[in-house]
C-alpha cells in the first residue's frame, strides 16, 4: 500500500569498531552488508564514518541526518566500543537496530572480531542507559543473513515512526454500555502519541459545512465505481461523500505538529439519524487509503490498526470478536476439510467497516440491521440505516492483535495469527469465519482473563513476528498469544 499516512523508512547503516582491533573488520564488514542488501533490492544508505569513538558517533549521526536517514542499524563488525555505539542509539532520531558480524570470512588470529562478545557488553550498555533499541531473535550473522533481519527491521521501525507521529482523533464519548471501547488516554501520552477528543457535534457542524463541495460528484463516482452497479444506493452516495470530504478534510486541517492520524468515531445511536446515514461504508475507504476509523470511539482499536497498517503495509480493519460458529455449520463446511476443532473457530463481524478489497465480490452497500430494529418503524423501508459495506470476509491469513491501556493504566497487547476460512457464514454485516489454533482456551485465558474489549484489529497477513517486536519495543511488558496445550496459561485449570 502507498499511503502518505504511514512513514517511508530511509534505513541507514552505520559500523563500530573497537580501537584495539583492526578497523577494516568493521569496514569490509559493513561494506558486504551493504552490497547483500543491494543484491535483495532493500534500499540502505551506508554511512562511512566507522565510529570509534564519541567524536566518530557525532560525525556519524550528522551524516546520518544529513542523509535524511529515519532508522539505523548499528553494525558490531568487531567487538566494538560500548560507549559511542550505544550513544549512537541515544543520539540518532529513530528507531535503532543492533546486530553483531558472525566470524568466517578470515583468519581467527588477525581476523577475529569478537562481536559475539561485544553484543553482550553492548546490550548491558543500552540497559545502563536506559535506550531503546531492536535486537533480533538471534543478532549475529554473515553479510546475507544480517541482510534478512535488517529487512525484517524496517515495518518494525515504519511503525515505531508511525507511533510517534500520530495524532488520534476523536468525536463523541464513547456509547453508553460501551465502556469497554475506551480507556485511559495515560498510555497513549507515554507512547507519544497524540488525542484531539470533540464532539459529535463539531463533526455535524463541519459536515453540514461540506453541502454542495464540489468535489462531491467525483467521490460519488468513485464510489459507484468502486461497488459496481446494484451494489451501492444512488440516492446515498452525495451524502455519504460529503462525509468522507469532511473526515479528509478534518484530518489535513488538525494534524497539527503530526504527521499521520487515526480516527475514533462515534457511529450510534444519534449519528444515522442527524447525518442521514451510517459511517461505515466510508469508514472502510479512509481504511483502505490507510487512514483507520475505528468504530464506537474505540482509542485503542485505532491505534491498534494503525500499527498493523505500518507493520503490513496493507489495509487493516477493526471487529468484534462476535459469536461462535454453529455446531452445522463447522460438520458441514469444516470438519474433515481443516485441522481445527469448533472451539479454534469464531465468527469476527462489524456492520461495515471493512475495506471492500478484503471482501467476498458478493458485498455490497447495505443496511444496519440492528439499527433499523433501534432507530426507524417497525416494518418499514430502511433510510437513514443504510450505509453499511455488508458481505463475507474474504479467505486470507490473519494475524488478530490489539494494544489496550487496561482500568489500571498498564499497557498490554494480544497477538494471534490464524485464517479467515472459505465458509459461507450466512449471516449479515461485514463478518467471516476465522480459524486461531487454541481459539478457546486464548478466548478464556487472555482475553476473558486479562479484561480485553470485543474489538480486535485484524491485519490480513502473518505479521505476528513483527507486531510483538512493535510491542517490545514500546515497553509493552504483558505480550500475549495463543499458547499451545503443551503450555499451559497460568489460570488454566490442570484439572479441567
């Protein structure tokens, strides 16, 4: 996805050497990283001050920045000196990465490096300090091999940016009996991030200022082109475009000193009536130009999306972790034809949010069902209900994630990879099957256990690696996932 709301990482290189060991181990070193990288297509800027010491690691860091270099790999070619390259880390702008030269390309007399020990010293430094830094699962490697975890680093580095860059806007209080969709703003302050909080009537007052914008009939015709013809309202496209101009507009107007946003909207119980619609289907096209509009003022939930939306570079979505899957439905369609049981499986749904290019080509612009029973008369026509983008997930990987500040202020984060599984639901909304090894006991476990929302972000892909580096990276100390029965959770009963 190109998106001018997700940040364009510049990864820069940049090696240390100890004084007592030959410099031109850090230097060839660096220079084979750089042409592995060349030869895999993933673009670095090779600094070529080999940092010494703290005068090297001042030159290095302007260079750097000169360089318009927004993440860095600190590159142990040697054991390397503690001080200058853990300031390095202190010093740089962005996200930093360190990993360690594995030996093999000399002798072990005159060409030994000794990284591998310096990697330790390295890392007690960087506690000392007290700096942040990205350590792969196994830092040490030959050129190619670092090569592949420096591309690993750049959606982890893309989204740390995105964190700290973002700015979270919302309109209205969350509803009532909602409580669980918002939560103490405290967390997002301590990652950076920032909260512009208004009123749902802020946002009527700027809609109803966007009647007769002129760029209304071009967004209606990129709508009815986007749907296909009997898939969509005519009569619903002018005002439902009037509201995604407002939302654009909102956001470039109010990013302020940021330079991504998420919103957080109130979409219940009054919106419909006084817009003439329901948010959704637009909410699904801001998400998939990679601006999330997380429903019911969930904060979290659109925080949550906006780092899978780095982290994958592809459109994400928010829904509820919703109901399970019918005891019919699994003997008919997934029994025998996938390796998991009915409590691997639940039904993930939301009225509409999700972009139409991760749908089923059944979908369509629709009614809310359960709002039509709350809001207009019984028996009659949907109006002011529709808008919603209906139809069936479409089969992919998924990986179902969230980031929550809990009632206590603690941040904590959920991650569970799985699949959106080719079964007909036949059900209404924007809803598919899903499939999460160990489902159940995750259910009961984590997410029961630990007081999580109904919501969950869901990015379409196997991203799991990459978000729990996101989380570690942001200090989320309670990561959880779905453990496997050879691992028991701690509440889980070993009698059961």
């Amino acid at each position: 996805m190109q998106s001018a709301n997700i940040p364009e990482v510049r990864l820069g290189i940049v090696a240390v050497s100890r004084d007592c060991f030959p410099i031109a181990l850090s230097t060839q070193r660096r220079q084979n990283i750089a042409a592995a990288c060349k030869a895999k297509g993933l673009e670095l800027y090779e600094c070529p001050v080999t940092v010494e010491n703290e005068n090297d690691m001042k030159k290095a860091v302007a260079d750097l920045r000169a360089a318009g270099c927004n993440a860095l790999t600190v590159f142990l070619g040697n054991f390397g000196p503690e001080t200058p390259e853990t300031l390095l880390a202190k010093y740089f702008h962005g996200p930093c990465m360190f990993v360690a030269a594995a030996e093999g390309d000399g002798d072990l007399i005159n060409g030994r490096g000794d990284a591998y020990c310096g990697m330790l010293n390295c890392s007690y430094n960087l506690g000392m300090r007290h700096l942040k830094a990205y350590i792969p699962e196994y830092p040490v490697g030959t050129a190619e091999e670092l090569a592949d975890k420096m591309a690993e680093f750049v959606p982890v580095a893309r989204a740390i940016l995105g964190v700290r860059g973002l700015k979270i806007i919302t309109f209205g209080p969350r509803p009532q009996d909602f409580f669980a969709c918002n939560a103490p703003i405290k967390g997002l302050y301590e990652l950076g991030v920032e909260v512009e909080e208004n009123s749902e009537l802020d946002l009527l007052v700027s809609y109803r200022k966007h009647a007769n914008d002129p760029r209304i009939p071009e967004v209606c015709a990129d709508m009815a082109a986007e749907m296909g013809e009997g898939k969509y309202y005519p009569d619903l496209l002018a005002r439902m475009a009037q509201f995604e101009l407002t939302l654009l507009d909102w956001a470039e107007e109010h990013k302020g000193s940021r330079k991504y946003v998420a919103f957080a909207d109130k979409c219940w119980p009054a919106f419909p009536e006084e817009f003439g619609f329901e948010p959704c289907y637009v909410n699904s096209r801001l998400a998939a130009r990679g601006i999330p509009v997380a429903c019911e003022v969930d904060i979290y939930g659109a925080l949550s999306e906006y780092i899978g939306l780095c982290v994958s570079g592809d459109a994400v979505t928010l829904l509820d972790i919703n109901n399970s899957v019918p005891g019919y439905i699994y003997k008919e369609d997934i029994a025998g034809k996938f390796n998991y049981s009915l409590t691997d499986t639940f039904m993930g749904f939301h009225c509409g949010n999700t972009p139409s290019c991760k749908m089923c080509a059944d979908r369509a612009v629709k009614y809310q069902l359960i709002q039509h029973r709350l809001l207009e008369p019984e028996g009659s026509e949907p109006d002011f209900t529709r808008g919603t983008l209906e139809g069936d997930i479409a089969p992919s990987d998924i990986t179902f994630y969230r980031l929550q500040c809990d009632s206590e202020g603690v941040l904590r984060a959920y991650i569970a990879q799985g699949e959106v599984l080719p079964v007909a639901t036949r059900s209404f909304g924007g809803i598919g099957v899903f499939a999460i090894p160990e489902m159940g006991r995750f259910y009961r476990h984590v997410l029961i256990q630990k007081r999580y929302p109904h919501h969950g972000a869901v990015a379409f892909a196997h991203c799991g690696k990459a978000l729990f580096e996101v989380f570690k990276y942001l200090g989320v100390q309670d990561i959880a996932y779905n453990q496997p029965k050879a691992l028991p959770y701690p509440t889980e009963n070993p009698f059961a």
